[in-house]
C-alpha cells in the first residue's frame, strides 16, 4: 500500500469545537480556524481532522451528554474557545463541565485543549469562578494576538501550526494508551484500571461508583443549602435596603447605594461560592452516574435496573426542588435590574450574585437530563 492510499483509509481525528457566537460575530475567526486546522493536521502531521461546529452535525444531538463518554472512546477532541462571554453561555459552560468530568474519569484531559480567544490576562488560579481556574490548570494555549491579526498573518499562521501539532500528540498519546494496554476503548481501560497509573488497580466497580454518586449528590445537597440561606439573607437585607434607597434623598442616594453593596457583598459572594460548588460536583456526578447507569443496563440484574429506576426518581425530585430555588433567584435577579443602574459599586457587589446564578442554572441543566436516562 502507497502512503497516500495509508493515509487516506485512516479514520480521521474528530474535533468538536465549542465557542460563544458573540466573539465569531464580532471577529469572524471561527470557519478560518476550522479550515486552517484540518489543513495543518493533514499538511504538518498527516493526519486528517474533521472539526464540527455544533452538537447537531456530530451527531450527538439531545443526547449529547450520553455522547460524550462514546467519542472519548474514539480520542475526540474537545476545543472550548474561551473568553469572558463563553464563561458567561450557560451551554458552554455545560460543555466544558461535561467533557472535563468525563474525561478525567477516563484519564485522558489531554483530550481537552483550550483556546483562549479573549481575556487571557483574567485565565488566572485566583479567579473567582471555578470554571476558569480549571481552564488555567489545563494546557490552555493563548490565540488571542492571532485572532486580533487575523487570518492570512504570520502569528495566525504560526499559532495554528502549534495547536495542530498539540492536537495529534495529544490523540496519538491516547490512541497508544488504547493500544499498549490491549483495550477495545477507554472505557475498557477505566473499567479494568487507571491509565494515569500504570500497574495499579483504580478498578472503578459497580459499587465504587454508586458510593461516588452518593458522595457527590451529599455535597452538592451541603452547596445547596449553602446557596439558599444566603439567598434567604439576601433577600431579607435587600428589602431593607432598597427602601432606604427609594427614600433616601436625592443627592444622598449614591451614598445609600454604596453602604448597601457593602451590605450586600459577603452574601453575593457566599452564592457565588456555593453556585460554583453545585456546578463542579454536579458535572462530576453527572459522569459518574452516566457510567453507572450504563455498566447497570449492560451487566444488570433486572432488580438493580428497578432499583437504578427509583434512584433516578428520586434524583428527579431533589432536582424540582432546586428548580424551584433557581425559579426564585432568576425572578430576583430581574428585578433588581433598576437598582443596578444607581452605582458601580452597587453593580459591582451583585456581579458575584449573577455569576452564582449562572453555575446554579448549569447545575439543574445538568440533572434535568438525569430524567431522560430513567426512561
């Protein structure tokens, strides 16, 4: 067989590309970094590269969740092109929970490479959000100089170079992991040990499992918790204050509004904290579960297919509960719009509050497909 026949009957490396439409809108860099990519992994490694754009023409659909530990399976690749406003999408940020947990289940986060597209001097470990110090503790790579440039310039140019080259290690490192160990699959792997730790027994069973979902589902419950009775305290101090702020004169109104953030920022901030908590340990959860449910449907007993069942429902009820709690934090957050406008300090003490709410809402996304799999 000739080297262009080898190459062309290789299966082709599968990227999925996850990205906030505001920055392509206003940029327009997204197609020239899909093209450029399967034109370098090809030219410079020889290895084909299929890049997708949205979960429809991956063909992981509604199900997408359930896809993804699948495409692990295959070495997909998985690139969020991050800024402010992909933190600020709940569907991104969905994505890049669900991937990591996944694939960090399987020992394979290289699999995961972040694009930096915009604020990379706010990518940093002492960031308030969970999600991006996550992005900081992975192999991030910095385009944002390249993206500013533009295709067709020598630092595009050069930067695509380096994430092709990065993106074929990266798969031909987990491909070699599939085939030193003589598994059919990353799964096969995680099932029968760890591949970060060769020679050592992780085995992750049946019942390792179901003890991490129990741990998991305790301590988002604690965050839970956490989050409401600061919002109980919110609530109640916001009440006082906002009818000193409608009484208060006018020249004293910037004033009011500045003691009520001081008042206000402890308590935005503790949501912030506990949204962020529900929003890591429920992805972790979430792929611990998908594990689960699917090793009991495979391997199961008729009776623990019942039981998992029941388990779902029950879960399905905590999550209406919190549906719930999400109902009256986004009411809030909508009407307290107006006073925003009053200070900068005041908006600057709320801000936590929003970036709380954004994790919470992630977090029930994330159980509310819990309910499809007890169908």
């Amino acid at each position: 067989m000739s080297i262009d026949e080898s190459m062309s009957t290789q299966l082709p490396i599968r990227c999925f590309l996850s990205y906030a439409r505001a920055d392509d809108e206003e940029y327009e860099f997204i197609h020239a970094l899909k093209t450029t990519l399967e034109h370098n992994c090809f030219s410079q490694c020889g290895r084909k590269l299929e890049v997708f754009l949205d979960r429809e023409s991956i063909g992981w659909g509604d199900d997408w969740r359930d896809r993804i530990a699948d495409s692990l399976n295959n070495a997909t690749v998985f690139i969020p092109v991050v800024s402010l406003q992909f933190f600020a999408r709940e569907a991104c940020r969905a994505e890049l929970q669900a991937f990591h947990a996944a694939a960090k289940n399987l020992g394979v986060t290289e699999l995961l490479l972040p694009l930096v597209a915009f604020g990379k001097d706010r990518i940093t470990s002492e960031s308030d959000d969970a999600l991006i110090r996550m992005v900081e503790k992975l192999q991030h790579l910095d385009i944002q100089d390249a993206v500013i440039s533009g295709p067709k310039t020598r630092e595009w140019r050069t930067t695509m170079l380096d994430i092709a080259a990065r993106l074929v290690a990266a798969v031909e490192g987990a491909e070699k992991i599939i085939q030193d160990r003589g598994a059919a699959s990353l799964v096969d792997i995680a099932q029968n040990g760890s591949v970060s730790s060769a020679g050592e027994d992780n085995h992750l069973g049946l019942y390792e499992l179901n003890l991490r979902v129990q741990a998991g589902i305790s301590s988002f419950e604690t965050s839970a918790n956490e989050a409401v009775g600061s919002l109980g305290n919110l609530l109640t101090v916001f009440q006082g204050s906002t009818q000193r702020l409608n009484n208060a004169p006018r020249d004293v109104t910037t004033a009011v509004a500045a003691e009520v953030a001081r008042d206000i920022e402890e308590v935005t901030i503790n949501i912030q904290r506990a949204g962020g908590q529900m929003e890591t340990t429920i992805s972790a959860v979430d792929a611990d579960l998908r594990q689960y449910h699917a090793l009991i449907m495979e391997f199961g007993s008729d009776d623990m297919k019942q039981t998992m069942k029941r388990d779902l429902d029950g879960l399905e009820k905590q999550f209406s509960e919190i549906q719930n709690v999400m109902d009256v934090m986004a009411d809030f957050v909508k009407q307290i719009q107006p006073v925003e406008v009053l200070s900068a300090p005041l908006r600057k003490a709320l801000r936590p509050l929003r970036l709380g709410v954004n994790s919470i809402q992630v977090a029930v996304a994330t159980m509310e497909s819990w309910t499809k799999l007890g169908q």
